[in-house]
C-alpha cells in the first residue's frame, strides 16, 4: 500500500485526468458517484467530495481512486503523474473553436494569487502591453464560444428591430433617440489621443465625451459606410453601459506599435493597468453590438443564403466588406471560420479563429520564417484586383486539413492598403458527408507534395468538395475549387514542400 504522503506528490493531475475521462463517457458527476456506489457503497465518492477532486481541492484514498480507475476500467497507476499523456490532461474542447487548451496543473500553482503576481510579471519581461494582453484573452474567450453571443444580438434587434438595411438617416434617428448629440472635428483633440499608442499610420473616427457627445472626424462624411459604423458602435456604448465615460475611442489604421518592434518603448507600454481590462472588453462588446445593429443575425443570415455568402453583399447593407466578414462568422449556421484583417509586412490587426487554424504570423510580433503561401499574404505582397479564392491544405495536429478563403484588399481611412481573410475549414463538413476526410485530405496533400506544393485538384476530390460547396452555399468555395490547390504551413520550419519553399518564400 502507498503511504498518503507519496500519493500526494504523485497526484498533481488526477483531477484534470478524472474530469476528462468523466466528459469523454459523457458522464455527471451524479452517474460517476452512482457508478462508483456500485462498485463499492462503503469507499464510493459523493457528488460534492467527487467536485472537490477534480478541482484538485481533495486527494482521494487509496480505497476511493481504486473504486474511480474500477469505473473506468483502469489501472490506479495510470491516474498518476507518471503517465501524463497530453491526450489525457488536455481540456477537451470538443468542436468549440480557438487553439487546443493545456491543464493548469499542478493546480497550487495556477491559484488566482499566483497568476495575479505571474502575469505581469511575464507582460513586463516580454514587452507585451495590457491591451495586447486584454486582447489575447477576449480572442480566445471569442474563438471558445465561436462568436455566439445572444445577449448582445438581443440587444441590438431590440434597439434596431431587426431592420436591413439600416439607412444612415435611420440610424442618426437611433442616435437622437438615445440621446446622444453628435459633434464634428477636423484635428483629433489631445486629451483623446492620450495613452492610445497613436502613430502616423492611424486616424482617430470619433470618440465619446460623456455625458452624451459623439465626437465624428469630418472625413467621416465621406464614407456613409464607416459613419453609420461608429455610430452604431456609440449607439451600443449607450445602450450596454449607460454611456458610463468609459473610453471609447475608434481608431482606423495600424493604431497599435508592437513594442515586441521597438526596443525604445518596451518599458513604456508593458504595465496593465486592471481597467485595461475591462476597456477592452467593453470595445469589443461595443463592436460586436455595432455588427448586431447593422447586419441581424437572421436577416442577414438569409441575405447571405440569397448571394452565396458573397463578400460583397455588405454593399448591399451599406456595410464595409470587414463588417460583412466578421458577421458571417457569427450569423452562419456552419460554425467553423476563420478571419484575418492583415496590414503589411505582418501585422494583424484582427484575427478571429473559430476552427482552431494557426496562425501564418502572430499579431504581437513579426516572425522571421512566415509562410508566404497563404493567400492573404501573396495579396499583401503583390495585390490583387477583385478577390482571391484558394483551397489550402495545411497540417494540425498532424492531420492534414482543407481550408477555402476568400481574401479581399481594402483601404483604412488612413489610406493604408490591408487585406481582409474569410475562411472555413472544410474537414467537418465532408466528414458530415459521410466521406473519409482524412483519406480526402491526406490524398490531395500527396498530389500538391508531388507537383511542388500546388496541384490542379483531382477529378474525385474535385467532386466530394463540390458537393459540400453546394450544401454550404459558398460561392467562393466553388471558385477556389476551379484553382490549383496549394500547401501552406504556420511557420517555414515546418514548410510541407520537398524540397523546402523557405528559402525561396524569403
């Protein structure tokens, strides 16, 4: 028998695998307890002491794990800590989106007062500011519950009726009725410019004074698209925070100076502050709202059914084509997209990930060996007129995987030229086909390694993504379809192509 001492040091991931085998068998607590007194009335674990285990707050005895690994049918040894497989302490996320989690364990050390003096810590050793920081979190809480977001659709159709399209007239009255005045200005007043990190690439588009001034950029009266956008964007700062004085700033342009880019201003942009937080959390409720307003999820849903989920039925809805884009990761009823606003050489200004794809750079700072297949990259670095449609086949997690995008090149106000990224991953829906994906993926992955990284699609791969395309109802889709099929990689060191395309990418 093991003393409880030596159990202790060796059970630093007995909870996390105990949950994860539990939600694997689709198990509650209530059945595994009830399993457990099955095996054994004496030594079964409660609900409530089963709860406490999991989250690393209890250490079972010897009797209770032997009753657990019985359940399971597994050996007591296997939920000790010499037998961590990263399959058995990984949070399953099932098909919810973003990047795979890691298990926070040895639980002590991820407590709150831990993490509370460690992450700033790490922010100030690695330059990264409390709004890059803020954004990270609110990125991964996005992808997690993959853009679904019913109270603040709610919010929007209660205030906007679930009209499309909204008129500019239409919502300047939404404004006035809010009560909210609107304010024109040629130069960005200084007290609106502080601590934004602006540089000459940005344009501030307005901004909020409390108690109920919208201050818009006379530029703005170009651009009736972008103008009914800021305005929805205070119309849900009213609306969801009582227009409370919070900052609410609106930006265009490459706002943000990575400090990763510029030894200079480390030291000056790694402090977080706790309301760097909660700012940012707000702009992206705000922005959220503002897509909700103008674009509602059912209506909008059926416009993009009617135009194939065409980018430029934002036009039709006097949206920009960015507006379109990140609603129909949120109002499609297929849930796996992806969406990149990228700027030139390798800033991402915007990244949405509700498949999981890696990312072909990072958004807080340049990598050295990015792959330069992706389609948003070759429109960054030769633009294209109109779109780009393109089948890629990257690997993750050592499975192959198709993706479709639609890329697009656009024009801040600033005048800066970026590219816009729509796309899906295609595996789950052939795999709702009834096909095998993996076969699928793994062929068309074969041909392009052996015609140099792209390859005209074959005739029966050619037929199976059709047919999805068809069920999907994505026009762009059809098209990247029609063209070659091209490798892509996250990074060149891992590039797929024999030989290597690194040197020659560079």
């Amino acid at each position: 028998m093991k003393h409880k001492n030596s159990l202790t040091r060796k059970t630093h991931f007995l909870g996390t695998k105990i949950r994860n085998l539990r939600k694997r068998n689709r198990l509650t607590m209530e059945d595994l307890s009830a399993r457990c007194i099955k095996v054994d009335p004496e030594s079964a674990p409660s609900v409530s002491y089963l709860s406490m285990i999991e989250r690393g707050k209890r250490i079972p005895s010897e009797e209770v794990l032997e009753v657990i690994a019985n359940v399971f049918q597994k050996e007591v040894d296997w939920f000790l800590d010499d037998i961590p497989e990263a399959g058995d302490i990984t949070p399953t996320k099932g098909a919810r989106g973003g990047i795979n989690g890691m298990a926070l364990e040895p639980n002590f050390l991820f407590s709150k007062e831990i993490l509370q003096i460690a992450i700033p810590e790490m922010l100030s050793q690695t330059g990264t500011s409390g709004r890059q920081f803020a954004h990270l979190l609110i990125r991964a809480h996005q992808e997690h519950h993959q853009n679904h977001f019913p109270d603040l659709e709610r919010a929007a159709e209660e205030i906007g009726l679930k009209r499309l399209p909204l008129s500019l007239e239409e919502i300047l009255a939404i404004t006035k009725q809010m009560g909210l005045k609107i304010k024109w200005f040629d130069k960005t007043p200084a007290a609106a410019l502080e601590g934004i990190g602006l540089n000459t690439q940005s344009v501030v588009t307005s901004f909020f004074e409390p108690p109920n001034l919208i201050y818009i950029n006379q530029r703005m009266k170009s651009q009736p698209h972008r103008l009914k956008y800021n305005l929805a964007v205070h119309i849900g700062h009213a609306a969801l925070h009582d227009k409370d004085g919070m900052k609410n700033i609106l930006v265009t342009g490459r706002n943000e100076i990575s400090p990763l880019q510029d030894q200079s201003i480390r030291t000056q942009t790694s402090d977080m502050e706790a309301q760097d937080i909660l700012h940012a959390w707000r702009d992206f409720e705000c922005s959220f709202f503002a897509g909700a307003l103008l674009c509602p999820k059912v209506p909008f849903r059926q416009m993009l059914d009617r135009n194939g989920y065409e980018i430029n039925t934002g036009k039709l809805v006097g949206v920009s084509e960015s507006v379109a884009m990140r609603r129909m990761t949120a109002v499609s009823p297929y849930p796996h997209w992806h969406y990149f606003d990228a700027y030139a050489p390798g800033k991402l200004k915007a990244v949405y990930r509700g498949n999981g794809i890696p990312l072909p750079w990072g958004n807080m700072r340049e990598v050295e060996d990015p792959c330069h297949h992706w389609a948003v990259f070759r429109m960054i670095n030769a633009p294209l007129t109109g779109t780009s449609s393109q089948i890629s086949i990257l690997n993750v997690g050592n499975e192959p995987r198709i993706y479709s995008c639609e890329s697009v090149t656009a024009q801040d106000l600033a005048g800066n030229h970026h590219v816009l990224c729509s796309g899906i991953d295609l595996n789950p829906a052939i795999e709702a086909q009834g096909k095998d994906v993996l076969s699928i993926a793994n062929e068309l992955k074969q041909v392009c390694v052996n015609n140099g990284g792209s390859a005209t699609i074959p005739k029966n791969i050619k037929k199976d993504l059709m047919s999805v395309a068809k069920i999907l109802n994505i026009n762009w889709v059809e098209r990247g379809i029609e063209n070659d099929a091209r490798l892509i990689c996250s990074r060149g060191a891992v590039c797929p192509r024999t030989p290597s395309c690194y040197t020659q990418c560079q």
